[in-house]
C-alpha cells in the first residue's frame, strides 16, 4: 500500500463548511488532511456566492430569523437546527470571519454594516463585500488554510469512494489527477464538504464542479439521505447565448430592481400581491418560469436602471455591472434577461446537530448534507452561515471524541486501465444528464416526465458502470459517473413525494 496516508482528521473540500473545520481543528493542534479536487482550492460554491451571510440586523432577533427560515422552508425545516443557526450563528460570523480570517465586510460612514434585505426576510440583516461575499471569504479561508502548519492541503484530487470496515468509515479512496494513480487517505475522523449538484442541469447557476460526486459516494456507501427532492431554482441567472452562468444575486431585488417583461411591465406584482419582486426564491423562480412559459419567451428582464440611482449599482454591484457590460448590456440604462437556474440543494445526506452522519465517524456538511434547517427550500443567504455553525458544531464533537489510534485495513488495488474513454463521449452523456434533469425533473414535475426521466438515468447508469470498470479512471468520467447516480437519487425522490411543497412543485 505505497500510494497509502494516515491523519487525524480527513476533510473532502474546502469550501466555507470544510475551511472552517479545518482550521477551527488544526488552530486547536490537530493535524487534518484537507482534499479539494480542483488546482485552484478557491473554486467551490462559496466563490460564487455574491448576495453575503446571515448576521444580525439592528432590529433583529434570533426569534425573527427562526421564523423567516421556517416560514421559507414552508415549515419542513426542523426546528432544532434552525434554533442551533439562529442563536449560535451571529455570534461566528464575527469570530472567525471577521476576526479570525479578518474578511472586511461593507460598512456604512458611521462604521456600521451596511445590511443588505433579500428575499422572504422580514429584517434587513445580511452584511456583504460589495456583490463578491463569497470571493472574499474563500480567498481569505484558503490562504489561512494553505499557511497553517497542522494542515495538509492536497489539490487536484478526486473523491472517489470512502473506505469502510463494517459499519465505520475509515477515511477515503482518490484519484491524483497529476499521477493518474489512486491514493487512500485513512483517518480516525472523516468530514464530507463537497458541495451540492446543481450543475447536473442543463440551466446552472454552479460551477461545474458541484456534479453530486459527495452524494453519489454516500449512496455507494449506504449512508441515509433525504429531502433531495427539493432543489432550489434560483430566479435570476444571467440568460445570455452562449450560455452562461452567471447569478444576478437576489440583493439587486433587494435594493429596489423588478421582474419586467421586455415592455417595463412588472411581473410580480400578480403573482405575489404582497411581497412582490422580494417574495422567496420558489416563488419567483416558479413565477417567471410560467410567464415564460405562458408567452413562449426566451426570459424575462430585471430592471435596475428605473429603480436603482446610477451611483448605487456601480457602488453595490461592481462585478454584476463589469460581467453584464463585458457582455454587451449596461445594467445602469439597459434591462436584464434572467430565467431561473438550478443553484441550490436543499437535502442532501442526513447530518444530526453535531454534524454527525449514519456512518460512524463520518461528518457532513455544507450544501452535501441535510441539517434540516432549509426544509423544502433555502432562505437567501443562510447557506455560508449554515455551513460555518455545523462545522463549528463537528470541530467542538471531534475534539470530544478524537478517537484512538487511524484504522488500516487493506485494500485491493483498482486497477487501472489504459484506454481512455473519449472526452467527446463523456460530454454527450453529459449534456444528456443535464438536459433530462432540466426537461423532466425541473421547476414543475409530473409523474409522466419523472417516471421516463428514472427510466432513462437507470438506463445510462448500468452503461457509465461498465465505461467506469473498463476505462482508465479521470476526474471526468468518475464525475459523469456520480452525476448520473444523483440524477437518479434525485428524481426518485421527486416522483415518490406527490406533495407539492416548497421548491418541489408537481402538476399532478
């Protein structure tokens, strides 16, 4: 077993959920293994979050978050974990963001936070770093992540399973994309922070990256999930041909911007009498998504210019305005064409308040677990923070627990062959992943489209088995192969839950 480590603790991703276990562990003198399977650590879900994190607002109270949340998740979100968010939350921000990994968030001339409302909050509440929270938060975590002496950052290496010796696991199986040869990591501790799956469709507001691979391993695994079924479609993507990925962050609505058609006509106002253009993201997303589909449209717009003063946007929303302009619309004089996009998952695996998962020894968190504090869908802006107070939750369980000594077992190699299976095969099974997951088990369901989207997946599934054994292992065809399997996983949980809740909407 040369290709073989040992750690204390082992960390698959290092987004804001795996950066800060990490570094809360390693800070206390824990030697922790942190796995990301890009080149540049920063590339996570975190990076692209613009809108900014949970905080408390100058009226606020833990009581009123709770109840936003519950009220958001359409009452299917546990209580317990909102509470734990609620009342525990606030008090990290300011700890390990702000003075740990000092992130600078806005602040007003009177030195107060500039607080920013989004979408089904009662409280303007949310701080921010302009409209790129995330960018700062991730560059300022991975570099403490990089220069901390107890941790060991391996880049550039894919997850492929974990390893388990009954019903414990013991760390996990990879593949180094530079040697092509796989290596096993075992550790007496072993935290899942690989982020949500969004961009198995064909419309995304994720990165490529977030293909499902963390919950395709614990299916493998055996490990209980739940709630998959409730996949939030963020309402403002940037629609532009080609296609892009771009988020118009829910902010820009909060600061005044409408959902118009192509004649300045509002469109929500219909829909949602009261809370208009700042009802929450199913809503809107459902709504625009049925205007279009109503007039066969391409997309609808958003309209900053007639509601926003010209200094405001180009002050709040520097990198939305430069992206938009470099692509050819001035959002200071011009609409906005936005559809709705897959953006967030709002189950994933089970994970008890300390971050505990069915698997002994093995923790979830971030976007890839299910704490039950989303429910049947995400209140804007709680995902960095859910993700910052479970994995401060995991790290306080782990220095209580540590465990004893790093569990061997030997394993069989993989073996490997040499035949690559084609870059153009993998793309078109891709793209046909994206385009059932998109058509069939989109922002409104059926029976019918469910049962032939299940068919079709179960079908392409037993195929990418056989490329998988057969075919040399690579980051590409080990993703395909794990978007395919949460493909499934997702549209069995749609097509067995009959009840239109949340972000799970049947029209049957």
């Amino acid at each position: 077993m040369s290709n073989m480590q040992k750690t204390d603790v082992l960390v698959i991703g290092c987004g804001i959920a795996g950066g800060t276990v990490a570094l809360k562990l390693a800070d206390k003198g824990i030697p922790v293994t942190v796995v990301t399977r890009t080149n540049e650590p920063v590339e996570s879900n975190t990076y692209y979050a613009q809108g900014g994190v949970v905080y408390k607002g100058e009226k606020d109270t833990p009581e009123k978050l709770a109840q936003d949340i519950m009220k958001a998740g359409a009452d299917h979100s546990d209580l317990k974990a909102v509470n734990i968010l609620a009342n525990e939350g606030p008090e990290l921000v300011e700890e390990f963001l702000i003075k740990r990994i000092g992130v600078s968030f806005d602040k007003l001339a009177n030195g107060h936070f500039s607080f920013a409302k989004e979408g089904g909050h009662t409280e303007p509440r949310i701080i921010h770093v302009a409209d790129a929270t995330g960018v700062a938060i991730e560059d300022e975590l991975v570099d403490s992540l990089a220069s901390h002496p107890n941790i060991n950052l391996l880049k550039g290496m894919t997850a492929i399973d974990f390893i388990k010796n009954k019903d414990k696991c013991l760390g996990g199986i990879f593949l180094d994309q530079k040697t092509e040869k796989t290596i096993q990591i075992f550790a007496k501790k072993t935290i899942l922070a690989t982020g949500g799956f969004s961009s198995i469709y064909l419309h995304t507001a994720n990165p490529a990256g977030a293909r499902g691979d963390g919950l395709a391993m614990a299916e493998r695994a055996g490990i209980k999930v739940k709630d998959l079924e409730y996949v939030q479609f963020h309402p403002t993507v940037f629609h532009m041909i080609p296609e892009s990925r771009f988020l118009i962050s829910e902010a820009v609505r909060g600061a005044g911007a409408r959902i118009v058609k192509a004649d300045g006509t509002t469109v929500m106002d219909y829909y949602d009498k009261e809370r208009k253009d700042m009802a929450t993201r199913d809503v809107v997303a459902r709504c625009i998504y049925e205007e279009i589909e109503k007039h066969n449209l391409e997309h609808l717009y958003l309209d900053l210019y007639s509601y926003i003063p010209k200094k405001t946007i180009l002050e709040r929303f520097p990198n939305i305005y430069k992206t938009c302009l470099n692509c050819g619309v001035d959002i200071t004089k011009e609409l906005v064409p936005v559809i709705p996009a897959a953006h967030y998952a709002c189950g994933g695996v089970v994970a008890d308040e300390w971050g505990r998962t069915s698997l002994e020894n093995l923790y979830a968190l971030g976007e890839v677990a299910c704490t039950g504090v989303q429910g049947a869908n995400r209140l804007a802006s709680t995902s960095l923070l859910e993700g910052m107070v479970f994995a401060n939750r995991t790290q306080q369980d782990i220095l209580e627990n540590p465990g004893n000594n790093v569990e061997i077992v030997e394993l069989e190699d993989i073996e490997i062959s040499k035949k690559y299976l084609p870059l153009a095969m993998i793309s078109r099974y891709m793209k046909k992943i994206k385009s059932i997951m998109w058509h069939h088990v989109g922002i409104i369901r059926t029976i019918k489209e469910l049962k032939m989207a299940v068919e079709e997946l179960e079908e392409m599934s037993k195929e990418l088995d056989y490329y998988y054994t057969e075919f040399e292992l690579t980051d590409d065809l080990i993703g395909l192969r794990n978007a395919c399997t949460t493909g499934v996983m997702v549209t069995k949980a749609a097509l067995a839950n009959e009840q239109s809740l949340g972000c799970h909407c049947r029209r049957d």
